[in-house]
C-alpha cells in the first residue's frame, strides 16, 4: 500500500497562449509555490519568472519532428518526483486537456496513485480569436466551433471526417495544422467547401510576434508561403473571417504594450 503522506502533487496547468498576462490567477499561485516545474517548449521566460527561484525547471519541449523527452517518459518523470514528495506543476501550453495530452498524463497520475489537479488555461483558438478580432461564434454567422488537429502523432494529416467537415456552416480552428495546410485546404475543397471560404492563419497569437494571413480555401496555401510564417499558428476557416475586417485591434495598437514572443529556455 502507498504511503499517501509521503507522495507530493502533480497539478497539469494550462499556461495560456504564451502571453503571461492571459495566466489565470491559480496557475501563478501553483507556480509561485512549485517545487518542480516541467514545462513545454511554448513556455517562454517570462512564464518561467512567476516560478520559486528555487524551485527545479526541466524542459521537456516538443518541436516537430524532435521530443526532447517522449510522452511515456514524461509521464514517468511526473510520478517519479511526486513519489519524493514534491509539489510539481506541469506546465503546458494553452490548455491542458485540448490537444495538451495532459489526458494522458492524468491517467498516469491515477494509475499510480499520485494525487492530482488540472488547472484550466486560455486555449490558443480562444486567444487567437479575440486577438485576432476573429469571433469563433457570431450570431447569424455561425452557432457552432470545431477545435481540430492539424497532425497525427506521426506528424501527418489525421484521418478525418472530412465530408462532414467540408459540409459544414460552422468555423473550424485547426491546430499545430501549418505544415499540412495544404492537405487540409484542399481535402476540405475535395469535400464540398467552396474555394471561397475565408480562412486566417495566425502565427503566435496574443505575442509581439503575432502575424495574420487572411485569404481563402483556394489561396491561403500560397499567401502563407509569401509571409514565411513559422510554428505556432492556428488555422481559423469560416464566415466569421470576414469580421476581421471590423474587429482587428492588436496588431495595428501602436499603444498597446506588445508582450514579447516567448523566450524559450531549453
């Protein structure tokens, strides 16, 4: 039997889309009292500051194509320092149950029996959207948002139901989707989307580095290629497009105080 008065706590925090003013007022709490913080490669230094200068920071990004540690491991890493008492804050990007595997590291959790919290976090389509001047919903326009991956684990297009995609009046908001956008946009032109539809691509939504390419189905592939965009972006297809037209705010305030793209520790 596990002696529960001397394992720790894993709490799985969202950090929000890597602008420290979208963290929730108990992820800096956690942070502030962590003694191990396990972050992702999204978590700029900025994040990293509201952290206990003597707590432990390990780094266990994820690139494409490159996991400094695979997700088995990780989730051996977070048992294995609740197991010396510790209280470990597991950082991760945007939120922790959509597309932040933090599911699985949950299951882990309980399967070994280490107690456990998730701490919600802004998700990138929801930052992306009102930085973006995008609304996910609008009445009239749309009643309804899809949260899709952009890739499999294999870092290939996922096998989706695209007829019911491509068919759809609703918006749609890929993740992680830019080395396959050109699959995505034509699968869902294949499917019945006109070639028309208003698609956005955002690079580092809510940064200083915040870029956005708007054109449609038909040309967003090569209007992305001319901006030379980079990870992360967020696809955005839908009506609801149009309304950037109205609503963009951020990158055109000279006023406002940009916060700067994260700086990534390694």
């Amino acid at each position: 039997m596990i002696n529960t008065s001397q394992i720790g706590k894993v709490y799985l925090v969202g950090a929000g889309p890597g602008n420290p003013e979208l963290l929730t007022l108990k992820a800096v709490r956690l942070l502030q009292e962590a003694e191990v913080v396990i972050y992702d490669r999204l978590i700029g230094k900025e994040i990293l500051e509201f952290a206990d200068s003597n707590a432990e920071l390990i780094f266990v990004g994820k690139a494409s194509g490159h996991h400094t540690l695979p997700q088995p491991k990780i989730n051996t890493l977070l048992i294995q320092k609740a197991k010396e008492n510790k209280r470990v804050v597991r950082l991760k990007g945007g939120d922790p149950f959509i597309f932040g595997r933090g599911g699985e590291e949950a299951l882990a959790c309980q399967e070994e029996g280490i107690p456990f919290e998730v701490v919600p976090g802004v998700t990138a389509a929801t930052a992306v959207g009102a930085y973006t001047g995008i609304p996910l919903t609008h009445r009239g326009t749309s009643h309804l948002v899809t949260f899709i991956t952009g890739h499999s684990a294999k870092g290939k297009l996922p096998n989706l139901q695209w007829d019911l995609l491509a068919k759809s009046t609703h918006t749609l908001v890929f993740y992680m989707g830019l080395s396959t956008l050109p699959l995505i946009a034509k699968e869902l032109m294949f499917h019945g989307s006109p070639p028309d539809t208003p698609t956005a691509v955002v690079q580092e939504g809510s940064l200083r580095g915040q870029k956005t390419v708007v054109g449609t189905l038909a040309n967003i592939t090569e209007q992305v290629g001319q901006q030379q965009l980079h990870p992360p972006v967020l696809i955005i297809v839908g009506e609801v497009v149009k309304f950037r037209e109205w609503m963009h705010w951020f990158e055109e305030q000279s006023s406002y105080e940009m916060p700067e793209s994260p700086t990534l520790i390694a």
